[in-house]
C-alpha cells in the first residue's frame, strides 16, 4: 500500500490540475456576427485609428550602420572606459538606400550624440537603465531625424560593451 499511495497522489494530482485548468480557461473571443448591429463599419474603424503620417501600417526596414560606434568615456583628463556600440536605423520600406547614401553625416550627428551623453556621465554606473537607455535612445532618434526626416522610425541599440581601462 505504501509504494502505490505516491503514485495515486500524482495521478490524482494531474487530474485536478487538468480539470482546474479546463474549467479556469478563458473564454472564447467572441465571433463577428455578435458585433453586426453594434459594431460601426469597417471604414469607420479604420478612420479612428490615429495616423503617425502614413496612411497605412507600412513595413519598415532595418538598415544596420557599417561599423561600431566608439566612445570614450572620460574622468579627471583620462580614457576611464571604452563603450562600443552597434546601432540600427528603422525606417519606411524603400529607405535604405538614403541612409547609406546620408550614412557619413548620420554617423557624425550620432556620435555626437553619444559623445554628449558621455560627457553628462550616462555610460557611468548602470548605464543600461531602463530611464537612461530611453534617453539615449530619444536623443540618437532626434539626431538620426535632423539628417534623414520624419522616416525614421526610430534608432535600435543591438550592442552595447563598456570596457573599462585598467
């Protein structure tokens, strides 16, 4: 009796757990015919959505700038730290071209960007927070629309490394 009581318990145990979870589920999405007389048309809703500028959810590309972003980070006159960075630009379908073709002004508005952020102390401490990442992300996305326009959707971190100089 003692060596089947641990195997009725799990038996028992997946089956309490298999009919909780059966009768716990979420209900089913409700069909479109429950909607027809409530619901307004679909040109309407189309129309409630905001617009950003384009008239449709248009794919974006992702265009990978070339070479890393290097980065000094600079304490009392001296190299404390090196930040290596891979950046990626979003922008509308069909956009690429501009941007390897604009890539040497965007990389020097960039750099900038994160030299300036460097100077303000952002890649000392935790320098990956969620408060100081939005930043950087929200200045690198200004600058990147200052030399390519509103197509910029917005500017991806891929990498980030912090070297620190010994």
């Amino acid at each position: 009796m003692r060596k089947i009581l641990p195997v009725i318990m799990v038996v028992l145990g997946i089956a309490v757990g298999g009919a909780a979870g059966w009768f716990l589920r979420p209900a089913p999405a409700p069909m479109e015919e429950a909607c027809a007389e409530d619901c307004p048309p679909a040109e309407d809703a189309d129309a409630s959505v905001p617009s950003d500028g384009h008239s449709d959810p248009a794919p974006s590309e992702f265009v990978k700038l070339n070479n890393q972003f290097i980065v000094p980070d600079i304490r009392d006159g001296a190299v404390s730290a090196l930040i290596v960075l891979s950046l990626s630009v979003e922008v509308g379908a069909g956009q690429t071209e501009q941007v390897y073709t604009l890539e040497p002004k965007l990389r020097d508005m960039l750099l900038q960007v994160l030299f300036d952020h460097a100077n303000a102390g952002g890649f000392r401490g935790d320098f990956t927070s969620a408060g100081r990442m939005e930043e950087l992300r929200r200045a690198l996305l200004e600058a990147s629309r200052s030399v390519l326009g509103k197509d910029v959707r917005s500017v991806l971190i891929s990498d980030i490394v912090r070297q620190d100089m010994a």
